[in-house]
C-alpha cells in the first residue's frame, strides 16, 4: 500500500463583518487559495474567530499554518510558507515570511510554541500581523525565525473603500508575474485596469471573458478574410484587443481564486484555434491583396497560410502531452526537463529571450505587420517553425511510432 501523503493544516482566523474581495466572500477566496497551493500534500483547514484564537491556539498539539484572513496575500508567499516554511520549522520555533522589513499576516508554529503565543489578545490588537511580530521577538521562551520573500503583496480589509485599494494593489502585483515580455509590458497596464472594473461584477467569469475574447477575435479574422489594406489594419487591431483581453481572464480568476482545468483548457484551446484561424485568414487575404512583386491572386500564400495553421495546431494539440513522456519538440530549448515553476520564474537573459516568441509576442507582430505592409514576410518567417513542427510530428508518428 502506498504511504499517505503528510497533511498541511491550516488555521484560517476570520471575523464576522469582512467585505467582500473581488466580489468574494474573503474567507471562501481564502479556502480556494489553500487548496491552490501547489504542494503534493494535502490541506486540512480550520476556520476560527478572533475572539476563540487564543483558547484554538492553546489546545493546538501539533505544528500548523496560522493564516489571519481578514487581508489577502500573495499566493507565493502563501505557498512559501507551506511549501518551505513547514518543513523547516522545528517544534519550540514560529516563523514568519517578510517582505520590505514587515511580516506577512501568516505564521508557522510548531506545537510547543502556541501555547506561549496563546498569551496574544488577537482580538484587542488594531493590527495583529504587527503587533503579534513584536510580541513574538519580545516574549521569553519563543524562538521566531524570519525569512524574507523576493516580492509580496498584502493588505489588510476592514470596509469597502479599504477592499476596492487592496483589489488595485494585487492587480498591480500581478502585473508582474510569469510571462511573455509583451504581456508584461503593453498588454497588462491595460488589462488590469479593465479587470478592476470587471472584477466587481459576479455574473462575469473568467471564462466568460475568455469566449467574449474569442468572438471578438473571429470577427477579426473575418476582417482579413476582406482585401485591402484598410481591413487588414482594422483586423490587426481587433486581434490585438484580444490579446490584452486573454491577460484579463487570468487576472479576474487569480484575483477570485477561480483557476480551473476546465478555464485553463479553455484558455488554451482558443489560443490555439485562433492561431490556426488567423494564418489561414492572413494566407487568404495575401491571395486577394497580394503584393506589389505577387502574380495577381497569387495562391502559393494561401497554401503557405493553410499549412503554417494546421502544422502550428496540429503540433500544439499535440506537443504539451507528448514532451516529457517522448521528448516531442524543441526540448532543450523550452526547458521541458524543469518543474513548471522554475521555468516560468527564471530571470536569466536566456529566459527573457525565449519570452520574445510568446503569443503575445507573435500577436504583437501582425499588428505591426498590418500596418507597414509585410504580412507576407510575416508568414513566410512563420511557415519556418511551422514546418520544423511538421517535421518533428511527423518523426513522432511515422519513425518512432509513439503513441498517447
């Protein structure tokens, strides 16, 4: 019989009047958060109330996560302490993560230290995450342990006014996490400032922004499917509207904890349709615009545009189950070999480099193809990889003969 997997267990300290967080109630966005956390064990939550923490933490046998949830915090932070801190700590030890010289409101005790810490009045305190720091490094017999964090993000909710700065603040901490350097530097300043109108309203899901933005994106494709300049440039726009509203979806379902499967796979699968359709689309619109050095209604783009968007499809569809199991595609190259989270976090210049050919990028690029007239230099330079996938998928079915 396999050996269970350890528990996690987490203290979730609420009160009764917290606003709502992104149109959340804050201790239902807390409990989503929890079971988010990418760690391999499980997590076993506990919710109290301020005025019975102190009688919670004294009849506490056993070392625990202490989450105060009446603020929100970032989830690395979160995961930091789950994943790292819980580890480390030792029975008669507290620990804390920091940031910019603060604690986080989130602590990891170990079971001989919350009866000591059971002595602070939770309650009483105008700012517990504060003050119990001080408490902690003032009072004999309690070993607290500080570990700073590379960046974080908290605050504290007590009215509506305070909810809506604290919604601003993670969005703007979340401008910055993983992803393409398009993304991160033209498309989100203004995706989160549209995510903090639509993050208030319940009835708007993130998959709901996410079919909204496909629609959109097909009438963009549409456009291409009309000659002339004009519509190629209108087209372009529209798509990259899209791609400021596919950051969109993300943010409303990390700002709710709503991160689902079925969102991601959604998420996905319209990316990689829309890609399909828009190569398709452009390979068209240069059979009737063609350029000025083409046959009239030369139909070689039209063939170049249907081939890039079924090989980049086909390899997509394919390439994310395949790559660990048959080493399918650019491996070295994407660093399949790495836990998702180190690749995504790198910082090396090698990492940024690749961050030039993500989605965003590529979207990016038909904008400014459109306009100064290049797209078929666009798709021709496309077509490259497409068919290096062509190539390698082909390997993969008719030489190795894998199968999945």
């Amino acid at each position: 019989m396999a050996e269970e997997r350890s528990i996690i267990p987490f203290i979730l300290v609420t009160k009764d009047d917290v606003p709502t967080f992104a149109a959340v109630p804050l201790i239902e966005r807390w409990q989503r958060a929890v079971e988010k956390i990418e760690v391999e064990n499980k997590k076993e939550i506990e919710i109290v109330k301020y005025g019975d923490i102190r009688n919670t933490l004294k009849n506490t046998d056993q070392k625990k996560i202490v989450v105060l949830a009446d603020y929100v915090l970032d989830d690395m932070t979160l995961e930091f302490a789950a994943e790292k801190l819980f580890n480390e700590i030792k029975d008669d030890e507290i620990a804390f993560p920091t940031y910019n010289n603060e604690n986080a409101p989130i602590f990891v005790a170990g079971k001989n230290t919350f009866e000591k810490i059971s002595s602070f009045d939770f309650q009483a305190s105008s700012d517990p995450s504060k003050e119990f720091s001080e408490f902690c490094k003032n009072e004999s017999g309690i070993s607290a342990s500080y570990h700073p964090v590379e960046r974080a993000f908290w605050a504290k909710l007590t009215d509506k006014k305070s909810a809506k700065k604290a919604q601003w603040g993670m969005l703007k901490y979340l401008k910055h996490r993983p992803g393409g350097l398009v993304a991160k530097y033209i498309n989100r300043p203004f995706s989160m400032r549209i995510s903090r109108v639509l993050v208030n309203f319940p009835s708007i899901t993130p998959n709901f922004v996410t079919i909204f933005a496909s629609l959109i994106a097909l009438v963009a494709v549409a456009m291409l499917f009309q000659p002339g300049w004009f519509w190629a440039v209108m087209a372009a726009i529209i798509i990259h509207i899209n791609s400021i509203l596919d950051d969109v979806d993300g943010e409303i379902a990390r700002m709710r904890k709503q991160e689902s499967s079925l969102g991601a796979w959604l998420d996905s699968i319209s990316d990689e349709t829309l890609g399909l359709l828009i190569y398709i689309a452009i390979g068209y619109h240069l059979y009737v615009t063609p350029p000025a050095y083409a046959a009239d209604n030369s139909i070689v783009f039209l063939f170049i545009g249907i081939f890039t968007g079924v090989a980049s499809y086909t390899y997509a569809l394919t390439h994310w189950h395949c790559k660990i199991k048959h080493g399918l595609g650019f491996y070295f190259w994407w660093e399949c070999y790495k836990p998702r989270k180190e690749v995504q976090r790198s910082t090396s210049i090698f990492s940024y480099i690749k961050k030039l050919f993500w989605k965003e990028s590529v979207l990016l690029a038909i904008v400014f193809a459109c306009i100064f007239n290049f797209l078929d230099i666009f798709l021709i330079i496309a077509c490259l990889p497409a068919t290096v996938n062509f190539c390698l998928l082909f390997i993969h079915i008719f030489i190795k003969r894998a199968r999945w």
